[in-house]
C-alpha cells in the first residue's frame, strides 16, 4: 500500500509560491534601494571635485553585495532552503538529549 503522507524534505507546492513571493516583497524594494544609493555615490563621484571620497563607499557596496550573492548561492546550493522546519526539531531533540544526559526532569516533555 501507498502511503499518503510526504517525504521528509519535501514542500508543497503552495509554500514554495508563497516563499518566492515573500522573497520578492523583501528583495525588489532592497535592491531599489542599493541600486539608488549606489547611483547616488556614482554622482557625487562624477559630478564634484572632491567626490573621490565615494569610491570608498562604492567599493563596499559592491564587495558587500558580491559577498552576500555567493552566500546566497552557496546556501542555495547545499539545500540549506529545502527543508526550513527540521532545524527546529534538531534544536529541540538536541535540548531534550542534554537534559537527560544532565539528570534535568523539567516535566514539560
């Protein structure tokens, strides 16, 4: 017989749109945000003399970003955003584990 219950690290279909939506509602107004910060800097790089204190500025933005990116794939990469729920239950076996190992009886097991 088949069973009806999913595979451990499996999503529906319904949370991955939902994710994807959330991530869009966080990462466009982010990114608009950078994109015009860092168009500010490029002016005040190319419109005032003394405007070569922005390539300080500029340089962090962008090796920040790059590094965020790479983060970002390599997380993506290594299935970190597969299953977001088992890191909780990890922690909480884990707790139980040390609590027993302790002789701690906190009773709301």
């Amino acid at each position: 017989m088949k069973e009806n219950t999913p595979r451990l690290g499996t999503t529906k279909r319904s949370q991955v749109v939902t994710t994807i939506i959330f991530a869009l509602v966080i990462l466009i107004p982010s990114f608009l945000g950078f994109a015009n910060k860092f168009r500010e800097f490029l002016m005040i790089y190319r419109g005032e003399v003394d405007g070569v204190f922005a390539i300080t500025p500029i340089v962090n933005y962008l090796l920040a970003s790059l590094g965020f990116f790479f983060l970002f794939c390599w997380a993506i990469g290594h299935g970190m955003f597969r299953d977001i729920e088992r890191p909780k239950y990890t922690m909480l076996d884990n707790e139980r584990r040390l609590d027993v190992e302790d002789g701690e009886d906190l009773g709301w097991y």
